[in-house]
C-alpha cells in the first residue's frame, strides 16, 4: 500500500475517490460542464473509430420520473440534475452504409457486443471527468429492465440498446462523506495469462477479506452471501432485466443460412 501511495497522482486520486452517488445537492450542473463530460465521453477509445454509441441527454422531468419508475422503482433518478443514457448503436454505420449505396448485412451478436463496449467505455471516461469536476455519478443498470417500455418511450430501434445510464449531479455533505465500499483484493481478481477458478476456500477467504477491510470482521459467510444472492441474483429486477436483454437480443440473431 505504501508503494501504491508514492505511485498517486491527480487521475489515481480522483479514481480511488470515486463512488456511486445516489443523492445531490439542489443546484444546476452548468451546461459548459456537462458539455465537457460529453467531449469526455467521445475521446474515448473505440472500435475503428466508429463510436457506435448514442447518447440521450434526458432533460424533460416526465420523462426523468417515467425512467425512475421503470428502472426498479429509484426516485433518486427524476431528482439527478444530469442524466445520460449511453446506448450501443449498431444502426447508425447500417444507415451509413446504406446511404452510400451499399447494401450491407444485418447486425449480430458480435456488433452488439463491440458496440457496448464502445458505450461503456465512452460512459466511464465521463465518469472519470465528472469526478474532476466535483460532480458525483451513479451507474443504473436497471435501464435494460422492462424493454418494451423504455424501447417505446426512448423510441429505440431494434438495432439500438440501452447499455448504460448514468445520473450525475453534485452531491450532498453526507454523500460525499460516505466511505467508499470496499473492493476485493487483486490476487482473487487478476491471474497470470490463463484463466483460473478459485476453491470454495479461496472464494470464503476473498469475501471475508473484504468484510474485514470494511469493517465487519464478523460476518457470517453462509447467511451473508445467500441475503446477497437472494438480493441481487435471485432478485425480481434481475430476473426482469434478463427477459428484456433476451427480447433485446433477438434483433442480433444469425439467420441460418
């Protein structure tokens, strides 16, 4: 850790400062600001160049409170001062390519794939610009959840998937005061050029570490792990957000020859 510390630089403070933040202060992120963020956003790295992403600015306050309901029922959402929907657009080059003249193939699994990842990537460089600005940011997951609701009220083409949004705003005293959570520790998460699985000894010690570090040196492993899986895994919005990424993936279907 101390080695870490002599290698902290402006970047490497404002990532490890980073935290999800789900409540802001009741003042206007300027539009100069927010113009930066998206400058942010579009210097990121991507595939050949091609930014295959759109970004929505949701700027109507229905719209705001519709999202806030369809994703997961989190008020917190209608109240962000900033909120950014970054979607993989995999229809923009086919239209492209069709207004040259050409006559090109369907989408599939693998443009899709690339073109979240061109999203996501362009999403956490706002992010990490957002954070030299003072602004706090939160990831909602939760906006691939109920498809044909959001693909109706964002009018989405089939092409086009919601793979991020962000809200954003500057947050409150007690915000900004709440200790990051804790990560797990490298040796559980980086392997040396070949994947490996980790025992069910490995897998107790890595979250134990971690509760450990956090503060809850008591933690029982069993009925702590089972009220996360219940939460989270096992949980209604899960397994929502699972049906609509299969309604939205249906479009990137290969047709059988």
């Amino acid at each position: 850790m101390e080695r870490m510390e002599q290698r902290m630089n402006d970047t490497m403070r404002a990532l490890f400062a980073r935290k999800s933040v789900r409540a802001f202060e009741a003042k206007e992120v300027p539009g100069e600001v927010k113009a930066a963020l998206l400058q942010a956003a579009f210097q990121a790295p991507t595939a050949g160049n091609q930014m295959l992403y759109t970004i929505l600015d949701i700027t109507d306050e229905a719209l705001k409170s519709d999202l806030a309901e369809l994703c997961d029922h989190q008020p917190f959402i209608a109240k962000a001062p900033v909120v950014l929907i970054f979607l993989a657009d995999c229809r923009r080059w086919l239209d492209l390519y069709r207004a040259a003249g050409l006559s090109p193939r369907a989408a599939g699994p693998g443009d899709l794939l690339l073109a979240m990842a061109d999203a996501i990537i362009a999403a956490q460089n706002a992010v990490v610009a957002a954070e030299s600005f003072g602004l706090g940011s939160c990831y909602i997951g939760d906006i691939l959840e109920n498809c044909e609701a959001v693909r109706a009220r964002l009018s989405l083409p089939d092409e086009v998937v919601p793979a991020a949004m962000l809200v954003l705003g500057y947050p409150t005293a007690q915000q900004s005061a709440r200790k990051k959570p804790e990560r797990f520790d490298a040796k559980q998460i980086v392997f040396e050029n070949a994947y490996r699985t980790l025992t069910k000894e490995e897998h107790r010690a890595m979250y134990l570490e971690r509760e450990a570090r956090a503060g809850k040196p008591d933690t029982d492993f069993e009925a702590s792990v089972t009220a996360f899986c219940k939460r989270k895994y096992e949980g209604d919005f899960s397994l929502e957000m699972s049906r609509s990424a299969a309604s939205y993936l249906r479009a990137f279907q290969l047709q059988e020859e």
